[in-house]
C-alpha cells in the first residue's frame, strides 16, 4: 500500500511537468501547417475551460482565483543562415504556411508579436540585435510575399532572454521564432 501511495504521488507530480512540456513545444518545419496555426493561434485556443460550452454538469468558480489565460502563441524552428537574418529557403517555406494561416478568415482580425528567440551564445547584446533582426525579417517577410498590413505585426527581439531548454543552452528550440495573439 505504500508503494502505492507513493507512486500516486510520483504520478500528480510528473503530470504538471509533462504538460508543462509539451506547451511549450517548438514546431520543426515538417510539423507547421496552416490548420495546427489557425487553431494555435485563434480566439478559441484560449478560451478557459469552465467558459466552454458541454453538455455536462459544471462547478463554477470565482473567476478571480483562476490563473491568466496565456496568449494565445506558437513556436516554430524557422530556419536562418548562420549568424544572420536571411532566411534560408526551407524558413521561406515554413513561413509560406505560417501567412496562409494569419490570412485565414479566423485571424485576419488580430494582430500578433513576431518573437525572434536565440541561444546565449556569442553575447547577450550580439543575440538581442541578432533576434530583433530575424523578427524583422519574419515581419518583412510575411508582408512583402503575403500581403499582411504591417500594421498587425509587431517584431520583438527577445536575444537569450527565454530559452526553452537551459539545460542545453545551444539546443535548436532555442533559436525560435514565437508568434503570440496581441488582443489589445
């Protein structure tokens, strides 16, 4: 029975952790489609819980004492030259489908952060230039080959402020690009 117990309490532990994990996870380019996007990055992908609509009996709670609802976002590994802000054509392609997807009928109304993430290495000062020039790219990008207003993106260099993987401060999915819903 103690084994027991202690297992169940291994298993609540780990739980938070595996979620944790895979919210947090980055796109690789053979994993970016427009409906994975659209669905990402729409109104309804933050919607909380207890505000949908079921069929079944639900418990309300204070609103106040649930955590903020996270914006809405998705990290994708889109591909540059090293040490540069040019996009490779592979990060062309990836970003083919990521304006398709924010010219879809159910984003066309939202504005969004275009997130430029990188490692720690070559300098903190060198990564933030290095990260607000692949935003600006992004932006340049998306605007010039799918016809966004530049009005709706935001390029936001974050440099190795946010590294998804500490542990491993080279790993790929820290060298990110994050598109996050502006609903303001």
């Amino acid at each position: 029975m103690k084994y027991v117990a202690i297992l169940g309490l291994a298993c609540c532990t780990l739980v938070p952790v595996v979620s944790f994990a895979q919210a947090e996870r980055v796109l690789k380019p053979e994993e970016i489609n427009e409906r994975a996007l659209v669905d990402l990055l729409s109104p309804e992908a933050t919607v909380a819980p207890a505000a949908r609509k079921t069929r079944s009996i639900s418990v309300t709670r204070d609103e106040s004492s649930l955590p903020a609802a996270k914006p809405a976002a998705a990290s994708l590994l889109i591909i540059f030259e090293t040490n540069s802000a040019s996009l490779t054509p592979k990060g062309k392609q990836s970003l083919d489908v990521v304006g398709r997807a924010l010219n879809s009928e159910k984003l066309t109304a939202y504005k969004f952060a275009i997130e430029g993430h990188s490692d720690p290495r070559g300098g903190e000062d060198y990564n933030l230039r290095l990260s607000q020039a692949r935003a600006e790219s992004v932006v340049g990008y998306l605007e010039q080959s799918h016809q966004i207003e530049p009005a709706r993106l935001k390029p936001v260099g974050k440099g190795p402020t946010q590294l998804l993987n500490p542990a491993r401060p080279e790993a790929p999915e820290n060298r990110r690009v994050t598109i996050k819903r502006l609903d303001n």
